[in-house]
C-alpha cells in the first residue's frame, strides 16, 4: 500500500475511483448496445480521449500549479490553421510542425510571462490570449477554408501503428513524460508545492514564478501537438476549428479529478477523464441518444466525479 | 491648543459616566481575553488605554463596537443598562471606532463616504440630494476645521485626511464616544499636530475619546485619564497627572500568561552570520544595523509594527531591499528567498499556516519543500531517500503524527510548527529567523520550540527571535535589539535584559509631535 501511494501519490483512491467508473460505463454499454464492444470502436473511442488529453494534458500542470489556461483552444486553432497554411504553401509537413509547435509555444511564453512579470491573473491573463490568438486565427484565415494535406502527415491522426491509432501512442509518450515530470523531479514536486500554496512555496525558497512560466509554456506546445493531430484527423482547418474543444478539455480535467485550485490531481486522472468522457458521448451515440442531451449528461457526470471525489477525502480525513 | 491643561476641569468621579462597563469577560478556547474588567468613559475626557500586545485592547475595543459580546458583565450607558450585540447597538449608543484600517469605500468620493448608505434625499423624487449632501459634509468637516472638497475620492486622499474623514463620518452619525486605535502609527508629525487639534476640539464639545497608544509622549500630552490592561485585566486607572512612564511601563510588563523558558546554556559565540548594515526597504524599515553570531539567539523586539517582521522578510529575500546591505555569513545575498535559502537561511514565518505551510499537502511534503535542491542536486526526486529524510526529521523534532503522509491540516498548531522548522533543518540551514514562533500553540509546546532554538544554537547556528512576548526576550537570548518605527531603538545585553527596559526603548523616545 505505500508502494503504491509512494508511486501514485494522493490520487491512489481518486483513480480507483475513475478506473471503477470507467469499468460501470463500459459494462452498462457493453450491455445495451450492439456496437460497443468492436475493437474498432473501442479504438475509435480512445482515439478520441487522446485528442482531448493532448489538448488537456499543458492544461493539468497549469492547474496543478495553480494557475489556469482558457487559451488552450485557441491556441490550438492558431497553431492549426498556421500549420495548415504553410504546409499549402510549401507541401511540406515538416515546416508546417515546426510552425504550429513555435507558434503555440510562444503563445505559451506570452502567457507565462503574463502571468509571472506582469502578474496579471492567471484567468484574466489567458483569456485575452484566448481572444487575441482567436483574432489573429480570424485575421489569417480571412473566413476561409484549407483542406487537404499529405497523406504522410494525415498518419498522426488518422493512422494506426500495430493495430492502435497513433494518436494513442502519442497520448501514452506524453503520459509517461508528463508522469516522469510531475513524480520523479523536483520540479514536479515543486508544481504541486506551488499549487498548494504559492505563498509558502515561495517562503520555501521555491523558484515560483520560473515553474509558472514552464508549465504556461509547456501548455503552449501541448496546444501545438494537439493541433497538429487535430488537423490531421480532421484533415481541414478553419478558424472555428478549436473553440468547440475547449469546454470539454475543462471538463475531461475536472472528471480527471485535477482541482481547479491548484495542487491537487494528476495527469493520469486526466487520462481517466478523457477517457470517461469520450465512452460517455460514444455510448450515447450508440445508443441513438439526442446530441442535444449529451452536454446535460456530460454536466452530471462531471458533477458525480467531483462530489465521489470529495466524499471519499472527507471520508478519509474523518478516518484519519 | 492643547487639549492637556484642562484636565482640572475635568469630569470628577460625581459626575455620571457617558459609558461604563463593570466586570466585563470575555473567553475564548483557551484564552482569557477579557477578565473582569471595569472601567468608566467621561464625557469630554480623552481616556488613554495601554497595555502589551495581547493585553486585551484590542478585544476590549471589540467589546464596545459590538464585534464580540461580553460573556459576562455588564455594559451601562448613561446610567442604563446597556447590550451591545452587533456593531448597530453601538453606533445606536454614539459609539464610533477609528480602526486602523480604514473602512472608506476607494471610488466614492469624501460626501458619498460620509452619507454612505443614509444619504440625503429630495422630499418626492426620493432620490439622492447630491447638493444637500456635499453641503452638509462640508459643514461637518467645516466643524473639524478641514476644507477639503467634499466631491475628491477616498483613493486620492492621504492616510491623514482619511482618518479625518473617518472622524467627520462618525461625528455625522453623532458619535459621542469615538475610539481610536493608534491613530498616529502611520502618520507624520504634522498630521498628527492637526489630528490633536481636532481631538481637543471633540473633547471641548463634550464627546469622548478613548485612544489606544504606544507614545508615551502622547500619552501624557494628550491624555486626561489613563488605564493600563494586562494578561486580560485592568491593572489600574488613574488620573493622567497621578502617574509617570516607568511607573505605567512597570504596570503594564510582568505578564504572567504563557511558559517562561529558562535558557540552559551558553556555548561560545561564533563568527558573524548576518551583518545587516543600514538596511532600508520600502515596508518602513528605516536604517536597521544589526549582527548575529552563530552561536547566540538574538532577540528583535518593540510592538506590533515597529518593522521586526518587515526586517526579516528584507533579510530572507521576500521584500526588495531599498538601501542598506545584507550580508549573510560574510556574502552579500541578493535575488529573493530562493537565494537566501540556499546560502543557509531559514525564516519560520509569523503566519503559519498562510506562510510556512502547505496544510493541504502531508506531512512529508512540507518537510522537504526547502531542501529538494540539497537532497537531490541533480533535479531527480528519489522516493525512498525522501522517506527516509522525512522520517529522520520527525524523529528529531518528535513530531506527533501517526505517518509522514498525514496532511498537516489534521495536525495541532505545536506540530506544525515543528514541520515549518523541520523544513529548514532538512535544509541545512545555519541561520534561523523565528518570527513569533510561539503563536497560537500550548504550554508545552512553547518550551519545546525553545529547547529546539537552544538545541540548534548549540550545534553551531545563529538564531534570531522576533517575540511580542517580551518574557521570551528576556529569557531566551543573549542580547537583544529594540525596534521603535521602523529603527533600532536601543541595544540590550544580556544582563540589562528586562521587560522595563525592553518596553522602555520601545515607547519612549522621541514621539510624533509634540502636541504643544
């Protein structure tokens, strides 16, 4: 038990709590429906998880610092639809990585700097970079479309590898180096302190505002990955193309377990909850469900993560 | 003006208090705040009320503003008994309280702030009559002799003229007992001359005054009567012209609350560890020389203000250093906690648990938040070494926790204090900072947290105390150094060490205005 709680932290009963879940989701529509347990499916569904982690995974380890990130989405869209117009432009992927990964990744250190040298809040902050990298998407793409890319490129989201898709590989290489990141350095550790209370982190002679910057940034070129697999799932971009992705990255974080206050949840908890809420709305698709019923039942289910979640601390904290 | 040379003509005991509490408690777990105490407020009297930090003005002011309600006792106004459960009792009795913090509301501007909430309005439209208003807030202030423009906003006055204000403010809800807490701590001289001037004026006018202060020069130029508080009770009351500074400082020391911790030994003292030279910053730390050795505890005394907790944070790197030099163990340091922290400062923080601790995160976690840089240089976090440090550090220290992975929030305010100094031990620091170590903990805990003090001094490292508690001074170090607004007021050996003499540097001295 404390091998595991020494590997898995905090989160060890908020995990198993997600992993019972998402074990309930998928008997119940293994039960009631006919197509869930194809393999091509349940590919289908992970697939989709991954893109939401990707997008999620920057986002956790703003808020495991305490801070928060609306830019996400918008990042992405910039970042997409830039990628996009330079692989129109010179037919090569390559250029058009390096463009979205730079142009996501500064957009990061903007926040970053935002929030550390200006001390802006972080909410305040990014959600003028939400706008600002919105308007620029507007500027560029001046309502247009671009559509059509390599096939070589449409592989990292479309393609499968050993029968898996690739985006999963993806969403497992950044689990494992985000997992490495956030338990087995100090500057991890020190994301977490930060997050609990920045004030005494600080007083602790914790370098708070250099890992602020990091993970704002590190936020930035997850958007910029996310993108690219966006786009090349999609195999489209349009300046419209991230802004519905935003709501549910929030809401994947928080079925995850991650707080919105900082200092507590985990990259694999957001794992579970993309997971969670991509067999969610797939077993609502098989189920012939009302597309307009999915965001009511996406809204409780966040709210049943949350109170599981604080059922079982208060439980704990009693006990102890 | 001034207000002193008529205290002959002043309120005898035949005739009938404005206010007057009689045995008034008040209890909270674990604390006496109040302790039968009884005292009586004349009209046109300014009545002085002294006493340590943690004496009980602060709760007695509470008491009359309706903040907390007496557990016993008995509150008579004019002859009348009075309760005085919320703070609209009070203002209903003329009770008015100048806090030190000031309540204006920043965007409104001086009329709204006076009327705020009972503004003027026209007879049929009930709307706001915004020139009734100014003209009648001109007329208050008018009556202070202030002629500020009524329409300027509370964020573009000064801290005077917002006290000022404050005062129109009360008198406008026809306060007739105004009480003030410190009024002069952050204002200059010639604020203060005027804000004297206006206190002289209210008395003449039959309102009372009741003001809480450290200058004894105020004291006794602008007092009519005095009361001394200590430990919760009423030392005594007496007339301003019946008692003199040492004798109200030797009523107000002698506190009898809380351990006195005798210090065991006395190792040889070291080389310099801190050298701080003309340190100036701008929290109001005016020119501070001080140096501490390894191998003493050295106490950084004076009241609740004076710049002790802002020179710690100056030295620690949390506040910018405005002139003046910092040397740490013959370095000069610059660039913020981070770099204090690891030329082997620690500062135990005089908020705990806003400060020094992260109560959501266990036990472990805080204990190693300093030192991560020193257990593992190379930015790998090892699990099973960082067990085993926290294990040996609760050990040391005998932190009373079932595991290091319990959060700290479930664990006793002694503990956790601990923790906040285990965090630097783990951090191999050699010059602690305790900043009121002993607040909010018991008995017992308190004589352990000085045992550590002694435990770590002997081993080598230098300590500096900042306490309120001015036995904890005099019995824990070996010297000590005085702070009064913002400076050193005065040096003490060892053997000069006493509360009259620590008090004594602390409040007298050359005081705000002379009111003359």
């Amino acid at each position: 038990m404390t091998a595991l709680r020494d590997r898995f932290g905090d989160e060890a009963v908020a995990f198993a709590l997600r992993l019972l879940l998402i074990a309930a989701v998928g008997v119940a529509l293994a039960v009631f429906t006919e197509g869930f347990l194809s393999a091509a499916n349940i590919l289908n569904v992970l697939r989709q998880a991954s893109l939401i982690f990707l997008l999620a995974s920057g986002l956790t380890l703003v808020l495991l610092a305490g801070g928060f990130d609306l830019s996400v989405a918008s990042n992405l869209t910039l970042a997409a639809c830039l990628a996009a117009g330079v692989m129109q432009a010179t037919g090569s992927p390559t250029f058009g990585a390096l463009t979205a990964l730079g142009c996501s990744t500064v957009a990061g250190i903007a926040n970053g700097l935002a929030v550390t040298l200006l001390r802006l809040p972080p909410f305040l902050a990014t959600y003028g970079t939400l706008w600002i990298l919105q308007g620029l998407a507007f500027q560029y793409m001046g309502g247009n479309e671009i559509y059509g890319f390599p096939a070589g490129f449409r592989q990292l989201g479309t393609g499968f590898l050993w029968g898996v898709p690739v985006p999963v590989y993806l969403m497992a290489m950044v689990l494992v180096l985000g997992t490495l990141l956030t338990r087995k350095l100090n500057i991890g550790y020190e994301i977490y302190a930060i997050g609990a209370n920045p004030v005494a982190a600080r007083l602790s002679g914790i370098p708070v505002r250099r890992r602020q910057l990091l993970v704002y940034t590190l936020s930035g070129l997850m958007a910029g990955v996310a993108a690219l697999v966006y786009l090349a799932r999609v195999n489209s971009a349009d300046s419209g193309i991230g802004e519905p992705l935003l709501l549910p990255v929030i809401a994947a974080i928080l079925i995850g377990g991650t707080s919105l206050f900082g200092g507590v949840g985990s990259l694999l908890g957001t794992v579970a909850g993309a997971i969670i809420l991509s067999l969610v709305i797939n077993g609502m698709n098989l189920l012939n469900v009302r597309s307009t019923w999915q965001p009511l039942v996406v809204g409780a289910v966040l709210l049943v993560a949350v109170l599981a979640d604080l059922a079982s601390r208060g439980r704990r904290e009693r006990i102890g | 003006m001034p207000p002193s040379a008529n205290a002959a003509a002043h309120p005898t005991a035949s005739a009938q208090p404005l206010l007057e509490l009689r045995g008034v408690s008040k209890t909270f777990p674990g604390v006496r705040a109040l302790d039968d105490v009884s005292m009586q407020i004349f009209p046109g009297e300014v009545h002085m009320l002294l006493g340590e930090n943690g004496a009980g003005k602060s709760s007695l002011i509470k008491v009359l503003y309706g903040a907390y309600s007496a557990d016993s006792g008995e509150i008579v106004c004019e002859g009348r008994p009075v309760e005085i459960r919320e703070p609209a009792d009070a203002r209903r009795l003329g009770i008015a309280v100048i806090f030190q913090e000031f309540s204006l509301v920043p965007f409104l501007d001086i009329a709204q702030n006076i009327y705020l909430g009972r503004e003027p309005r026209r007879a049929l439209t009930r709307l706001v009559d915004r020139a009734r208003m100014h003209a009648d807030a001109r007329e208050k202030l008018a009556a202070l002799e202030l002629d500020y423009d009524t329409r300027t906003l509370a964020s573009d006055l000064g801290i005077a003229q917002q006290q000022m204000v404050e005062i129109a403010k009360a008198l406008s809800q026809d306060a007739r007992i105004l009480v003030m807490d410190e009024p002069t701590a952050s204002i200059s001289d010639r604020e203060a001359d005027a804000l004297f001037r206006v206190i002289g004026r209210l008395r003449a006018a039959g309102v009372a005054i009741v003001y809480i202060s450290h200058r004894m020069k105020e004291v006794f130029a602008l007092g009519d009567r005095i009361t001394v508080l200590r430990d919760g009770r009423r030392v005594a009351s007496m007339g301003a012209r019946e008692t003199t500074p040492d004798a109200l400082i030797g009523m107000m020391v002698g506190r009898t609350v809380g351990t006195v911790y005798e210090r065991q030994r006395f190792p040889a003292v070291g080389d310099v560890a801190l050298e701080v030279r003309r340190l100036t910053t701008g929290t109001g730390v005016k020119g501070v020389d001080l140096v501490v050795r390894s191998g003493e505890i050295v106490g950084l005394s004076g009241l609740v203000g004076a710049g002790r907790t802002e020179v710690a944070r100056a030295v620690f790197g949390a506040d910018p250093v405005t002139g003046g030099e910092v040397r740490i163990f013959g370095e000069h340091v610059r660039g913020g906690p981070e770099r204090a922290a690891r030329h082997g400062v620690g500062l135990i923080p005089e908020n705990r648990k806003q400060e020094g601790l992260a109560l959501l995160r266990s036990v472990r976690d805080n204990l190693l938040a300093a030192s991560l840089w020193r257990l593992f240089p190379s930015g790998w976090f090892r699990a099973p070494v960082a067990r085993r440090k926290a294990k040996e550090m609760i050990d040391a220290l005998r932190i009373a926790t079932p595991d290091a992975d319990r959060r700290v929030r479930m664990l006793s305010g002694g503990n956790q204090q601990k923790i906040v100094i285990g965090k630097w031990l783990a951090a191999g620091c050699r010059l602690f900072i305790f900043d009121e170590p002993t607040r909010g903990i018991d008995v017992g805990a308190k004589s352990e947290v000085f045992a550590l003090m002694e435990a770590l001094m002997e081993k080598g490292a230098a300590v500096l105390l900042i306490s309120s508690e001015l036995t904890e001074i005099v019995h824990v170090c070996d010297r000590a150094y005085v702070m009064r607004e913002g400076r050193i007021a005065g040096e003490l050996p060892r053997d000069e060490l006493s509360e009259q003499k620590i008090l004594r540097l602390a409040m007298h001295g050359e005081s705000k205005a002379e009111p003359a």
